[in-house]
C-alpha cells in the first residue's frame, strides 16, 4: 500500500523558470516530511524537510509547503537550474524514527 | 567526518547464487541502519532496519536476509537469488536527516 505518491511521473521546465513538485500521503501519523535529489546510479541526497508543525521551510533556492489538512506537500525551485535535472522523491516517517515511506520519484528535466 | 560506504556499486550474478552486499559507516556509533531497494520505475521501499548488533527488523517479507555483525556494519544477504531481486539497493543511516550510501544495482540474470 503506497502511503506516500507522487502523482506526476516526470516535469519539464526551462532554466530560470520555477519547478513545483507534489507529492500526496495517506498516512495521517506521518509528521516528518523530506525531499531527497537523486542523480541515475547514485544514492539520493537530501534536499529539505520540514516537521509537521510547520507550513513552510525555504532554504535557498528550494522551499517545501504543507497543507496537513490536504496530506499534501509541494517542493519550490526557483530558478531551475541544469543541475537541477534529476529524479526528486518525497518521503515521510512517523514517530521520530526514521523509516522513511517513499513516493515513486518525480523526473525533472530542465531545458536551458 | 561522518560517511556511509556501501559496496559493490553494480553486480551481475545469475538465477540461484548467493548475495552479499556489505555496508558500513564512519564518524559515530550505534548507529540506525536501513535498507531500501529501488525497484524498476518505483520509489524506495524500506527492507530492514537494524537499531544495534544482531538487532534485525524486516518490513517485508522477501527473499532476502539482514545480518548487523558489528555495531556499523549491515549486510544484506540471500542464499539464492530470484530475477525479481533485481533492482537498486541502498544503505542509509538515520543521521539527521538521514544518510544514504551511494547504492548498488544488482542485476539477476
């Protein structure tokens, strides 16, 4: 069962432009939530998160938002950048343990 | 300084021949240890987690083994491979936010 999906498979965007990127969970104990990059045969790298008892968390260029009430978050990036092309997985855990529950990955692709 | 080293990075081995995949981790001690395997087109799903020695939870019910020998080191394991444990497997450790090794792709052929 698929707790944490991330709906939209792949992302174009031009350089300069902003990416959103969503990702939806189920899971209402859920009260972690991160973003991780990932480049093909590498291991993924940790872009942002943010706890539960926030709505937004900005760092750079990325922000994540969370609508809690909507079990909905949404990573910003702006500008895109090439270096930015890459698959982005949202994740989330529960209980301050770190048993992360992923989605699927989200492909993006910035054209210059 | 704090890493986590996972090796081999890409192995090929055939239908019915043993795993092992080795990880450990650097700059800490009694460390969480994960491991998460990538399927073809999917995102990570959790396999086992360890939280000290000989300590092994496993979150699906699979072909494959855990082992925690020492306290940063986590091995992941079979006795015979199947073409469905193909796929991207990664060690992470539960430094925050939590760490990932560089993985390894297992091909069964």
């Amino acid at each position: 069962d698929q707790q944490v999906k991330q709906n939209s498979p792949s992302l174009s965007v031009q350089e300069g432009r902003i990416s959103i990127l969503n990702c939806d969970y189920t899971n209402s104990m859920f009260d972690y939530f991160l973003w991780y990059k990932k480049y093909p045969a590498e291991g993924p790298t940790f872009l942002i998160s943010i706890s539960s008892i926030k709505d937004k968390n900005e760092d750079g260029r990325f922000t994540v938002f969370l609508n809690k009430s909507a079990k909905h978050l949404s990573l910003h990036i702006v500008p895109s950048q090439p270096g930015d092309s890459a698959v982005y997985f949202c994740a989330a855990s529960a209980n301050n343990d770190y048993k992360l529950s992923f989605g699927a990955g989200t492909t993006v692709t910035v054209r210059a | 300084s704090q890493t986590i080293h996972q090796w081999p990075a890409t192995l090929v081995q055939p239908v019915g021949s043993p795993l092992s995949l080795e990880c450990t981790v650097e700059g800490t001690s009694n460390p969480n240890l994960y491991w998460y395997r990538q399927a073809a087109g999917r995102g990570l799903q959790l396999l086992f987690y360890s939280v000290g020695i000989g300590q092994i939870s496993s979150e699906v019910p699979q072909n494959l083994s855990a082992s925690r020998p020492q306290d940063r080191q986590f091995i992941l394991s079979s006795k015979k491979l199947l073409l469905s444990d193909s796929g991207f497997y990664l060690c992470a450790w539960d430094r925050a936010p939590p760490l990932f090794g560089q993985g390894t792709r297992l091909t069964v052929v």
